[in-house]
C-alpha cells in the first residue's frame, strides 16, 4: 500500500514499486515458514519427549557382578530346560502361563522351526532366547551357560532377528546393514558386505545404480 500511495504520488516509478513488492513477498514466506516450523516443533514435541522416556527407562535384565563371555567365533548352542513364563496381568500377578515345561535343544548349525497358532507362545520364545526377559521358572542355556551368567551384549552381538516386515533406515543399503555394529569389530569393507548378502539370499537384482 505504502509504495502504491508513492507511485500514485509521483514519488516513485512502477519499476521501483515491482522490486519491493517481490522483496516483501519473500520476507512474508520467510515469516510463514518460520511460524510452520515452529508448529510441527510443538506437535513433535510429545513424541520426543516419549521416546526420550523410553530410553532412558531402566532396564529390568542387568548383568551380574562377573559375566561369562561369549566369543564370536565360538559355535553356540541354544537350549530350553523346563521353562515356564506368564506374562503379569494390571494387578501385577502372573496371569495364566503361556509357556509350561518347554524343553527343546538347538545345536550349532541346526535349523529350528517354531509352528503353532497365534498365541502359542512362539514370539515369547523369542524374546526369551533375546534375554528381553527371563523365564518365570527353568533356564535358556547357552553352550551349557546359564543366559542370565553370559554378558548380554556378547550373546545379543551373536544373534540377529528378521520381522516379517523389516524396517527400512534412511541412508544406503550400507547404513542398514552396519546398524548397531560392534564398534571394537573391525568393518567389513564393500566386497564382503556383497558376500554377506549372498549368503542372506539379499537380491537387489539391477536396481541398484551407481
């Protein structure tokens, strides 16, 4: 308005009224893109701060005073002895047990199936031999190890989970792959991260481009 009133005034030019009029649209979208950022910082908020609460949560599965260690080239065995678990109802009780008296033996080299209906306990299994938790009554062994002797981080380093529906990280293929790698391994280089997916029958076929 200001710099119509000088044209219409004789003060200015047209030519001088088209520059202002772009330099103010430009400061207006700056505005609106800073009160827009400042809007999704407000809605992300909550969730930062939840997430932020789960990590730093502390955890229930500790390891005692002196742990056993595991090696990475060792070949493991993973075992079930009697094992027992329910999951705790709202008043913090055990419910009705979802697993009773499992025994079963897994031996280096061997492949295991876990068959059964929703609700079996499969996926309880799973995070049993994860140490997510431990059992309510017998023991997971490990080579003959008791899990809850074995430092967790060398058992979880030995151990990889595949979901049906995998989750995919922003970055390269590369970033995936080397996600939460032990930091006092040594990195694989290219060629044998290609060796790797050949064996985990990972199959890019031709869409991968330079």
């Amino acid at each position: 308005a200001y710099g119509a009133l000088e044209c219409w005034k004789g003060n200015w030019s047209v030519s001088m009224l088209y520059p202002l009029y772009q330099w103010a649209k430009q400061v207006q979208n700056g505005i609106k893109n800073v009160g827009r950022i400042e809007s999704q910082l407000q809605m992300a908020l909550p969730s930062v701060r939840s997430m932020k609460q789960v990590l730093t949560a502390p955890t229930l599965i500790t390891d005692i005073a002196v742990p056993s260690q595991l090696s990475c080239r060792q070949d493991l065995s993973l075992e079930f002895r009697k094992v027992s678990h329910a999951y705790p109802n709202k008043s913090g009780k055990p419910s009705m047990p979802v697993l009773q008296q499992v025994d079963f033996k897994v031996e280096p080299g061997e492949k295991t199936a876990l068959i059964g209906s929703s609700g079996s306990g499969k996926t309880t299994l799973l995070r049993l031999a994860l140490r997510a938790f431990d059992p309510c009554q017998g023991e997971v062994r490990i080579t003959g190890v008791d899990l809850k002797e074995i430092r967790l981080r060398d058992w979880l380093t030995q151990t990889g989970v595949i979901l049906q529906e995998p989750c995919v990280f922003n970055g390269t293929i590369r970033d995936n792959l080397l996600y939460a790698y032990p930091a006092e391994r040594k990195i694989p280089n290219d060629k044998e991260l290609w060796q790797l997916m050949s064996l985990l029958r990972i199959d890019f076929g031709e869409r991968l481009t330079d």
